[in-house]
C-alpha cells in the first residue's frame, strides 16, 4: 500500500528491470541500461516483466525492447515512461529521500487508499473505475487526515497529518 521508488545505479537488465517494473516512481542515474535480454539466452520474463511492460508503455516499444533484446538509456527509459528521471550519480540517492520525504509527508492513510485505487482501477474496464475511485474517495473523505488536510489549507498551515 506504501509508494516505492527505485533509485537505478548503473545496470538493471533482466530481473532488474522486472523489479523497477513492479516499483511507483524510477529514477535513474545517467550511464543507467534497462532492459529485457532474455530472448538473447532464448528465454523471455517471467516473473511479470511482460505483463507490466506492456501496461507501463507501448506496445510497440515493449515488444521491440523484448523481442530485441536491446539495453536502452536512462534518457531513453524516461522517453517512453519507463522512468520519472534521470539525474546525476552523485544526486541520485539526495533526489530519491528528497522525494520519500515529500511523500511520507502526506496523509498516510490517503496515500494508502490512493495506492489501492490506482492498482485496482487500472485492472479495471473504464467504465467501473470510475464508480471504484468515487467509492475510495468516499472512504477519505471521512478521515481525519482530509479534515485536517482542508482545514490546514484553509488557514494557511503545513497539515499535520495523523494516518486516520
């Protein structure tokens, strides 16, 4: 139910590209190379990698990484939305704390409910997700957390949130 973040360093092929498949929020440092080689060692994913790529990009593009076997860039991992961003060696491990930090200070509890929208929104057909995002939005409305959310808004103040 927590958002994750994958802080890339370097290589992340294979299973290293299926884990930061399974993560919210990528970034990736410059000389970072994702990819799906397997098809290279007659293989192919297995443990979901094809499945979320697919969801994650498209089609084309995730059949071409896979079927190709190519590495791609950082850069290019952020062209097609297979990461957020890249930055440099030396900032990714700031960057990604930083952006924990942001996170974490947010209603944990909206967070939580968040999270489960969108995982169980997307496996959805669009016209019943709607009805499931009103019917978790329902479920934060009546929490502490979005009272004090508005009211700390509304008075001009950093919300301290409580996860209830």
């Amino acid at each position: 139910d927590k958002p994750t973040i994958s802080a890339i360093n370097g290589w992340a092929l294979g299973g290293g590209t299926e884990i930061l498949l399974s993560t919210d929020i990528r970034i990736a440092v410059e000389t970072a190379q994702l990819g799906l080689p397997e098809i290279t060692l007659g293989l192919f994913p297995g443990a979901g990698g094809t499945q979320r790529i697919i969801r994650q990009i498209p089609l084309c593009r995730a059949k071409e990484i896979m079927f190709a076997g190519e590495q791609i860039s950082a850069t290019e991992a952020v062209a097609v939305g297979l990461a957020n961003r890249v930055v440099a060696k030396d900032q990714l491990m700031l960057e990604a704390k930083a952006l924990a930090a942001k996170i974490a200070a947010k209603s944990p509890l909206g967070l939580k409910l968040l999270q489960r929208t969108l995982q169980s929104g997307g496996d959805m057909p669009l016209a019943a997700a709607p009805h499931h995002e009103q019917a978790m939005i329902g479920l934060v409305l009546d929490t502490q957390d979005s009272k004090e959310g508005c009211s700390a808004f509304l008075e001009k103040r950093p919300a301290k949130f409580s996860g209830r």
